[in-house]
C-alpha cells in the first residue's frame, strides 16, 4: 500500500498518508473517510460567519455542521426548511423562517414534549412553553416528589396546570368560537362563557362569603355570621338563626361587609321564612340594595314602609337561606 497517494484496485479509489487509508470511495460510490485511529478526532474545516463549517450541497439545498467556541450547531446555510428523520420519516420539520416548527408522531398517542425546568430535580416538574411577544402560556406536568405550588394557591405534588405567563386572560374555543375566557387575579378572578341566548359572554365566576352582621332596630345590637356562595350571576345568602333582641323600631336591618362581589346590580327582593315580630314566628322579605352591604327585613309581603312592632322580640328566629340574581 501506497505510504501517501492515490491508488486503484478493484473495489475502488484510495488515498492515503503514512500507508493508512483515509479516504476511500468503493465502486458504488459510498465514501469512507479514516480518522487515524479509534477515538481521534475527525476534523473538517471551513468557516461561516467566523464559525467552522463543513456543509453538503445538492446544488440547490445546502446543510451544514458549524462549529466554534460555545457552539455547535446543524442546520441549512440556503433558503430552505430542515427535517429530522428517523426510520426514512420526518420527525420534526423547521421552516426555512424559523416560525413553524411540526412534530410528526409515529402513532396515536405517541407525540412526547418533555422539558425539565430549571431549578428542579430531573423530572418533577416538565414544562412547555408557548410565547409570542408579551403573551405566553405554559403547560405544566409534576410528579409527587414536587414540594412547592406551581401557581398561587395551588397544591403541590402530581398535577397538570395551564396557564398564561402574563396578564393576558386564557381562553378556550371551538371552532373558532369562544366557549369561556378566565382572566383576572387572586384578588379580580373572573370566569365568563359564553351565552347562547345571551349572545355575548356571561359571569361564571364562583365565590363564597363569610361575615359579622348586625341587628338594627332593637334596643341592643347582636351579631351573628353570615355565610354566602355564588356561581356567576346567582347568589344566596344564609342567615343565622338566632339573631334577635328586642325591639324599639318599626324598622329593621342587617348591617356588615356584603362583599361587593354580592352587591346586584338592581335591587332584590326575596321571600324569607323564620322572621320573627313581637315574639311571633312569621315570613317576610329580605331585600339586597344595589351598591350597598345591607340587608333590610321587612315583616310579611310588604317591601316598603314601617312593618314591624316597636316591641317584642324581633329578628331571624331560626337559620334560614334566600337566593336571589346579581346581575
């Protein structure tokens, strides 16, 4: 064998230096390049950009290898798109703009995006992110061993979460309609869908509510808790039996902080039973005022006026509920 040069023989072109082949190209047309032995390293050399490059043309399309200090890279040098192919199909295909990235799964079920984050063990917590200027949503996946919330007042361990990055609201659709849209803060939540009949967006929005009320109208003031819950635009108050003294007005009130979230935007008036007017259980009508916290009681079906006995015992004799719109 030649010690440098070029020889034929009958399976091909070799080249050699210091009786090594390191170039072959068999009668096929397969090219075999040497490095000088197992574990050397291999170098081509070219530049682009200051970076080393070694590409590969087809006299349209172009891709490259690059190298330099703190990169290494594959891709194409023309203007075309780039695809990852295993067993003869693409993968995952780049654009020649850089804006479109696809992923192709071998089968149903078997498209996989799994991206540790920073500051986490490897794989307790997995993330993918979606951004396009100031907007981004992510998609979140952890496993038991995670040990803090993701999101504020969230839990922690296994759970999946979406949510946006940002200030921008998430919303869901199909085909190409908005089905519902959350937005807000821990302090503003919101949750609105859509209303078919209303034709525009409708609050969904659920909450609860705990309070100090206080009896008005009686010689004395007692207190007692008020609880309520809503789901969107319907609310219901329940008042705690028991809250009476006794009275020296013909008027009565329950005073305290109604959230505004439970304020309607009209006045309410609700039928209620378990009042209770100079000793005599009775129903009357509770009336939730629009920008205010209080409730006032009137005795029987009046709504209006002075309905109740300046004496006696007077207020909600036993715990009862009343439900009534918010918008």
């Amino acid at each position: 064998m030649l010690r440098t040069g070029i020889s034929l023989n009958p399976s091909g072109l070799v080249i050699s230096t210091a009786a090594q082949p390191r170039v072959t190209i068999d009668n096929s047309g397969a090219v075999v390049i040497n490095a000088a032995s197992s574990g050397d390293t291999l170098t081509v050399k070219g530049t682009l950009n200051g970076a080393n490059i070694q590409t590969w043309t087809d006299g349209t399309n172009t891709v490259g290898l690059f190298g330099a200090t703190g990169l290494t890279g594959f891709g194409t040098t023309s203007n075309t798109g780039l695809s990852l192919y295993t067993h003869g199909t693409a993968r995952i295909a780049i654009d020649n703009a850089g804006l479109q990235t696809t992923f192709t799964a071998g089968g149903a079920g078997q498209f996989r995006v799994s991206l540790t984050q920073a500051g986490t063990a490897d794989g307790d917590l997995s993330e993918i992110q979606l951004s396009s200027g100031a907007s981004a949503l992510a998609l979140f996946v952890a496993n038991t061993n995670l040990s803090t919330a993701i999101i504020t007042g969230g839990p922690t361990g296994t759970q999946g979460v979406i949510r946006t990055l940002s200030a921008s609201p998430l919303v869901f659709g199909v085909s190409n309609h908005i089905i519902c849209e959350m937005s807000g803060s821990t302090t503003t939540a919101a949750i609105a869908g859509w209303g078919p009949n209303a034709t525009t967006m409708v609050d969904m929005a659920p909450d609860t509510c705990s309070y100090t009320g206080t009896l008005t109208g009686c010689l004395t003031a007692p207190t007692g808790t008020i609880v309520g819950a809503k789901s969107g635009n319907v609310a219901v108050l329940t008042l705690p039996g028991g809250l009476t003294a006794t009275s020296n007005a013909t008027s009565c009130t329950i005073t305290g902080a109604l959230p505004a979230n439970f304020q309607p935007a009209r006045n309410q008036n609700v039928i209620v039973s378990f009042l209770e007017d100079n000793g005599t259980v009775t129903h009357g009508t509770a009336e939730v005022t629009n920008g205010t916290s209080t409730i006032t009681l009137f005795k029987g079906d009046s709504n209006s006026g002075a309905s109740w006995t300046a004496g006696g015992t007077k207020g909600v004799a036993s715990t009862c509920s009343f439900t009534y719109m918010l918008n």
